[in-house]
C-alpha cells in the first residue's frame, strides 16, 4: 500500500482502482456519502471504526491504513514548522520509546 499519499488519497485511489462509486463504497460501510467524500477530500477524520470497516470492505491491512492515518495527523502537526520538522520528528521518536518504557515500569 502506498502510505506517502494522505489518507484520503489512499481511500480514493483503493476505491477507484475498484471502479466504485461512493454511494457503493458508504452503503458498504453504513455511513453517509457525504462522510466518505469527506474523508476521500481530508477534510473528515474518520473514526476507527471507520477505518476498521475500510479495511475490511477493500480488504486491506488495517494497520496500514491506522498508519496512513495517524502520520497524517502527524504531518499536518509540523508541516508549518519546515526548519524544525525533521528535528521534531526525531524527538518524537524518541520520546515515543522513552514512554513505552515508562508505561512498562
């Protein structure tokens, strides 16, 4: 799966390469069109339930879609920061290490 696309894109491209229409895809998944166009434009987060439900409906890994997510929010978080983003990521991950050992302890 490609994960360098939005999350949206992703949805798009996983939709259009089924040749779906949206109303197809939301009837599937129990949701409103409007949600999913939405979400396909990001200008919608979707819930986890969601994208639970996307992944199995494309039948797809949901851990790859929760990570298309989830770096996007990261993303959009630091984009502004352009001279800082690499740092801050880094620093991210590191801190992301030092509070799992934390929750450990």
């Amino acid at each position: 799966m490609i994960l360098e696309k939005t999350f949206g894109e992703t949805v798009r491209k996983l939709r259009d390469e089924r040749q779906l229409r949206l109303r197809e895809v939301a009837d599937a998944l129990k949701i409103d069109i409007s949600t999913l166009a939405k979400i396909e434009k990001n200008t919608r987060k979707p819930t986890k339930q969601v994208i639970e439900k996307l992944a199995m409906y494309f039948s797809v890994n949901e851990k790859d879609l929760m990570v298309a997510f989830i770096s996007d929010s990261v993303a959009y978080q630091v984009m502004d920061e352009e001279e800082f983003a690499t740092e801050v990521l880094k620093v991210a991950e590191q801190k992301v290490q030092y509070l799992k050992t934390k929750k450990t302890s």
